[in-house]
C-alpha cells in the first residue's frame, strides 16, 4: 500500500509539473541553467566512463575468443553491440541516477528543508512547474550524452583492442561494420529518452516531498539513487521485451 | 482587515488549531505569541493558504479564501509577502536577484526599472551595498532584511512573518522588529508576526493574539498584556527571569 500511494503521489506530481506554466522568460533562464548543471556537467564524467568501459569490453571480448576459428572481428562487433544495446544507454544511467539523481535530490531537498519552495508557494508559484519542468526540459538532451558515450566507447575499444595487440585495425572496423541493423540506434535512443524522465522526475519526487532536516536529505538522495536504479533496470527489461523480442 | 471565523485545522487526526475567530487590521502590526507546540505557525500557514483549514474561514478584505477559484487564490498569493523564519532565500542568486525575483515573475517591467525598484527597497531596508552579494555571504540579520526587501519589493496588502527575530542578537531583532512596524505604517499594509518574543510584543505589538494549545486564548495590545489576570498569558510573559524580576520589583514598590 505504501508503494501505491508513492506511485500515485509520483503521477500527481507529473500533473502539477505540467500544470501552471512559469513565466516563459524565466522558464527560458532556468533551462540553460539546468542543462549546464546536468548535461554539460555529466559530460566529463560520462566520456571518462564509456572510454574505459569500452575498452574494457574490447579486452574482455578478446581474452574471451580462445577458439581460433572465431575471427577476430567479432571483438569489434561485440565492442559496438554491447556498447550501443546496453553500457552507453543503461550502464551510464545507472551512473548518471547518482550524479544527476542525487544532485537533483539534494538540491530540491534542500529548498524544501529551507522553506525555499514554500516561498515559492506563498508568491503564488507553481513550484513544481518551477523547479521540475526545466529539468525535465534540460534532461531532453541526454541522448546526446549518450551519443557520445557510444561513439567514445568505440573509440576506447578501438584504442585497447587494436594497441593492446588483440586484432588490427582492419579486423576491428571491419567487425564494427558487420550486421549493423539501424534500429538497434533506435531501440537505444527509445531507452535512452526514457530514461532521461526517470532520471529527471524519480529524484525530483523524493526531493520535493522529504519531510526533515539535514539528515533527511542525505537518506532521500540515497533513496533517489536506489529508485531511480531500480526504474531503470525494470524499464530496461520491459522496453528491451517490447522493442526487441 | 483579515477576518477568521471558527478555524480549525488538524494533521493525522490530531488537532492543532480549534476554532480561532479573531481579525487583524490593515497598518498595524499584529502579533501571534505563544508557547512552541501552540499553533502559531501552522494558523500562519492556514492565513498563507499554504494549509487548508478543515473547517472555518479566512476573508481577505471581504473575499473568502475558501470560495475564490485557482485564478482568484493565485492572485492574492501575488498580494502577500512573506519573511520566513530562515529568510527562505534562494542561494544561488544574490541579494539583488533575490528581491527581483518576484517582480521578474509577475510584472512586465523592463530590467532597469526593476533595478530601480530594487535599489529602492534595499535602500529602505539598509542594505544599498550588499546587491552582489549571495546569501551565505552576508549575516543573518542581513538575510532577514533581504527577505523583508523581497517580501515589500511588489508592494504587497499583506505582510506575514514567522519568527523574524528567532536567532539574532537583541539588538538586531529589535532593528527587525522596527524595520517590519515602519514599513507596516508606510505601505498602511497588514501585518502579522509570528514570535514568542517578549522584546517584539513590548516594541511592536499593537494587536496581540496568545494561542494556547490551539485555542485563542486571549486578545489584546502590549499595554494589556501586562495588565490581565489570564493565567496562560501571565504564565507565558512571566516565563522570562527578567520580567518577573520587573514584576516583582513593581510589587514591591521599587
């Protein structure tokens, strides 16, 4: 019952979110603002990570192909659909539910344990229109993130198959461009976009509605990460059955 | 004049406020003392329209809270200027973006005649050098005259502050508590303050209302107060040392 009534209070706030739009040319300041915060912020973090996850992936793949049959190619076959399927779009939001969900968290937390949003409320502000929606607006941009993640996740497989000594450079392009099926893109970008709600609105929830003090923020950001997590892997299981099977 | 009929308001089935009828006046600063745990803030937050009272109601210079529509309610929120009891200032904008805020969300001014506005009431409020400043950078007494300057800043009717003075030095408060009379009388705007402080209820107190375990207990003005023979009040006033001390020594005919 508990979760229900979560779930449903998580609904109600995407109501409010979408109702009594703020001023446009505020909206507009607070947008940029969230994107430099969240996108731009993520970018180094995000780059840093799909390059060593990619090369490890790459290493992985070769230390794996013992058979001399298998060619070699398959390490960059392997590399491009493990990266783009799932490390880019799902490994990378589970990290970005720490950064970005526990940031989102403690910020909005914070304005609540404050008494920032009730200010807000008493001006007349629609404070989750306020505060949510130019996050959601700025998290539209994730894919974007992640395009790149894929893109240099490639490049560090690259980098680690070819200068490990595990295949030439020929062998790797050549697996990379091997039964390539374009909606595998698709299918990723879909994830992708429907992660960047989660990861915008789940710690958004569990910010807005903490009740307590110092201590309290700390144990909903915690919680946000652990939510966010768990959406995001059961989402990944569902769209993957749907989109895939 | 804000007028409360009967209002009661209660969280979990435990009730806090039981039936509060009282009104306040417009260019008097009207004050609501009593005990932690009496009410105090959740009857302020019941006047803010933060809270819905169960039963009763709240007319705003004849218009009833409870029968105005969304529209209606949204703007006479823009009617009202609050001082919380932390400032509530929004910490990534400084001092000169805080008390623009309100006037950016609801005017169509142009920049520089919000600047002006803005400088007008720093300066109102003393704090002319202080604009780029951002919250954490300045003193608590400074934060609470910046959310004085960005409760007044749109020129409200109605002027609501919690415990302004929880947590300054007895000078400062006193400061505040003159700074929130002055401004009362000049804008001839209605004012209720939060507190249990003996200092404000002795500066400024024109209009008195003592909560007592949700009831409204007594009413009155500073000069009464010392003058009633309610228990709950003369418990209350009498709770500091150096009041009863004066007491004592006034008993005693020194």
């Amino acid at each position: 019952m508990f979760y229900l009534d979560d779930i449903g209070r998580y609904f109600l706030m995407l109501k409010g979110v979408f109702s009594r739009m703020t001023k446009g040319s505020v909206l507009r300041n607070l947008i940029l603002k969230e994107i430099d915060d969240l996108i731009i912020g993520s970018m180094g973090i995000t780059v840093f990570l799909a390059f060593f996850i990619g090369a490890v992936v790459a290493i992985q793949t070769a230390l794996n192909l013992t058979n001399p049959l298998i060619p070699k190619q398959l390490i960059g076959f392997a590399s491009r659909q493990s990266i783009i399927l799932e490390f880019a779009p799902t490994f990378l939001s589970v990290i970005m539910a720490g950064k970005v969900g526990s940031f989102i968290t403690s910020s909005i937390g914070t304005m609540r344990v404050t008494e920032q949003i009730d200010a807000l409320e008493v001006m007349g502000i629609n404070s989750l229109n306020y505060l949510v929606f130019p996050k959601i607006i700025a998290m539209l941009m994730y894919p974007f993130v992640i395009a790149i993640a894929m893109f240099v996740g490639i490049f560090g497989a690259y980098i680690a198959g070819v200068y490990g000594g595990f295949l030439s450079s020929v062998d790797f392009i050549t697996g990379l461009q091997e039964e390539f099926i374009p909606y595998h893109l698709v299918y990723a970008f879909i994830k992708t976009f429907i992660y960047a709600i989660l990861l915008a609105t789940i710690p958004s929830f569990h910010g807005y509605y903490m009740k307590g003090g110092a201590l309290e923020v700390g144990k909903a950001s915690t919680t946000a990460f652990v939510w966010t997590t768990v959406v995001i892997i059961i989402a990944n299981y569902i769209l993957t059955q749907l989109l895939l099977s | 004049m804000i007028e409360v009929t009967n209002l009661h308001k209660g969280f979990n089935g435990e009730k806090i406020l039981k039936g509060i009828t009282t009104s306040f006046e417009r260019g008097k600063t009207n004050l609501i003392i009593g005990t932690s745990g009496s009410g105090k803030t959740v009857f302020l937050k019941c006047l803010l329209g933060l809270f819905t009272p169960e039963q009763g109601n709240i007319c705003y210079d004849g218009a009833t809270y409870s029968d105005l529509n969304t529209e209606q309610k949204r703007d006479l929120r823009e009617q009202m200027g609050m001082v919380f009891q932390g400032s509530a200032l929004f910490d990534s904008m400084t001092v000169e973006e805080n008390v623009m805020f309100p006037l950016q969300m609801f005017t169509k001014q142009k920049k520089d005649e919000m600047q002006d506005r803005v400088h007008q009431v720093l300066q109102r409020v003393n704090l002319e050098n202080a604009e780029k400043k951002l919250p954490s950078e300045i003193s608590g007494g400074m934060q609470k005259r910046v959310a004085i300057a960005r409760a007044i800043v749109t020129r409200p009717k109605y002027l609501f502050c919690d415990e302004p003075n929880s947590g300054l030095d007895p000078r400062t408060a006193i400061v505040i508590d003159n700074l929130i009379k002055e401004i009362t009388e000049e804008y001839d705007i209605i004012t209720m303050i939060n507190t249990h402080d003996m200092n404000s209820v002795m500066e400024i107190g024109e209009k008195i209302v003592f909560l007592q375990k949700g009831h409204l207990e007594w009413e009155g003005d500073k000069s009464q107060i010392f003058q009633t023979d309610n228990k709950a009040v003369t418990d209350f006033v009498y709770s500091s040392n150096l009041f009863k001390k004066v007491r004592d020594a006034q008993l005693k005919g020194l």
